[in-house]
C-alpha cells in the first residue's frame, strides 16, 4: 500500500486545482443610472470560491446569482440555510447579510460556477414591495429554460444603461420570482395561465411547465382542460390570437411584424389562424377598428 498523502499536500494539491480552474470575466460594468434604477454589474465566475460567512457580507445592492455547474451551501443572516445545486438562482438583498459558496471539508475539489447581476433602484423596490421579491425566499428553484435566458441576458446586454434594458431585466426578474411562487398560495390555474400566457414569441416545453406545477406532464394536460375548458396548448394559441388583435387595433406594425413577434410561421399562418378565430382576416379587423 502506498504511503498516505500528508494533508498539507492535499491542501496543497486543491489550492492549485482552484488556481487552474478559477477564471472570472466582467460581462458588462456601468456606472450609469436612469430615473428607474440601474443594473450595474454582470459577470461570470467559473471556480469561484463563493462569498465567506466571516463575516457575512452585505452588499448593499440588490444581485441575482445563478448557480451554472456543482452546488454548495447558502445562508443568511434571516436564518435561510440551505443547499444549492446547479440550476438554483439565488437573489440577494441590498441589506441582509448573506455568504454562499461550495462545501467546504472535503479532500475532493468541490465546484461553484456562476453568472451574477448586480442591480438596484425604485423599480426593484416597488417589486419587492409588491412581494414578488421576498428576502424570506432567497434560494429560487425555477424550471431549466430559465438558464439559458439569464444567461442569454448576461451577454446581449451592453452598456451604457438604457431605459428598455433595465425594464427587460425588471421583467425577466419578476418572472422568474412570480414562477417560483408555490401554487398552493396562488392557485396552481392562474399560475399556469401565467406561465402559458408568456414570452409568445417563443415555443414552450409543457413538460417544463407541468414541473413547475409539481404535476406530471399528462396530468397537467388533463386538470388544465377540465378547469378552463380548453388544453394548455390551445390556450396558449388563443392568447397568440388575443394579443395580435390587440396589435391590429393599437398599431400600426405590418401583419409580418405583428407574425414574427408572436411566433407564427409567417403573416399567412396568421391570418389564417386569426380568421378561424375571429371569423375576419387581420386586415378586415384593423380596418373595421379605424373606421370605429
């Protein structure tokens, strides 16, 4: 048998391991604000060593933090504790002091790989007074899609701040916290609708939606149409219809912008669409409405 390997050479041999796979790279820094708050900060921390809990930090902004690949632990000083995985979305608050990071312990390297936005102002206020960012719920455990949307963010984003881009991350972040509102408090039917009633413009896994529902698939599918008469993949088609009819009527965007924004084929897939349900083309009802 092999001579044992003092521990001092295992610490040795891990800090070296972290030194060769930590990496870390800004995504974005902006010093600027507008009237509605600012996101200042964004970057991605492969092999991070997470955040100490002596003593706790506290950060003074609000941050969104996306756990990519391994897990560890987080804690704050509101008594949350808990395990992280990849996947899980932790969002920390400007006041409350918190430290996260991989298990420590362990002779085996353990891993945390991370994308994170830092972000304050009146918008995220007014949404963590409406309780849909709540500093009692800061480990969020949303459906997989949401991974590549955060991260689809972290790098379309450029500075300087602008107004849209701040309501897009605004937007993006009330969604992902109204989803991971337990659907015993909400109704799991209005939660659903929510979910089925979003992001139009994009195909939806139903599986994922079931998941978040804590419901099989097929379950779902059923419950859904009993209670609202109608299957989740038709409602999200009728809510397509709805919101083009609103375009007709409110705008002036060509039927092919109004079809691309909504995630029809073409303009043809939609007028026809469109007339099934509303029994007159678009055109037919954008001229209807101006005539009033």
């Amino acid at each position: 048998m092999a001579n044992p390997i003092p521990d001092s050479m295992h610490r040795v041999r891990n800090r070296m391991y972290d030194l060769a796979m930590s990496s870390s790279r800004l995504l974005f820094q902006d010093d600027g604000s507008t009237p509605l708050g600012a996101l200042s900060l964004a970057g991605i921390d492969i092999g991070s060593r997470g955040v100490s809990s002596r003593p706790m930090r506290v950060l003074g902004s609000y941050a969104l933090v996306l756990l990519l690949e391994g897990g560890g632990r987080f804690q704050d000083a509101l008594g949350t504790r808990g395990r992280v995985a990849a996947g899980d979305v932790l969002l920390l608050f400007p006041e409350v002091p918190h430290a996260y990071g991989p298990l420590s312990g362990s002779r085996a390297p353990k891993r945390w790989d991370e994308i994170y936005f830092v972000f304050k102002g009146p918008i995220f206020d007014e949404l963590r007074a409406a309780g849909l960012l709540s500093p009692t719920h800061p480990i969020l455990r949303p459906s997989p899609e949401w991974r590549e949307r955060i991260q689809e963010f972290g790098h379309q984003h450029h500075a300087p701040a602008r107004v849209i881009d701040l309501l897009r991350f605004a937007t993006l972040v009330s969604e992902l916290a109204e989803e991971n509102v337990p659907a015993s408090e909400t109704g799991w039917v209005e939660l659903a609708e929510r979910f089925l009633g979003r992001d139009l413009e994009r195909s939806l896994d139903m599986g994922a939606v079931a998941a978040a529902l804590d419901m099989a698939p097929d379950a779902f599918r059923k419950r859904f149409a009993r209670e609202k008469g109608i299957t989740p993949s038709r409602y999200r088609a009728a809510q397509r219809i709805t919101a083009a009819e609103a375009l007709l009527r409110g705008t002036r965007m060509p039927l092919r912008a109004i079809a691309a924004s909504l995630g029809f084929t073409d303009e043809f897939h939609l007028s026809r669409r469109f007339k099934e349900s509303r029994g007159v083309s678009p055109s037919e009802c954008r001229r209807r409405n101006a005539e009033g």
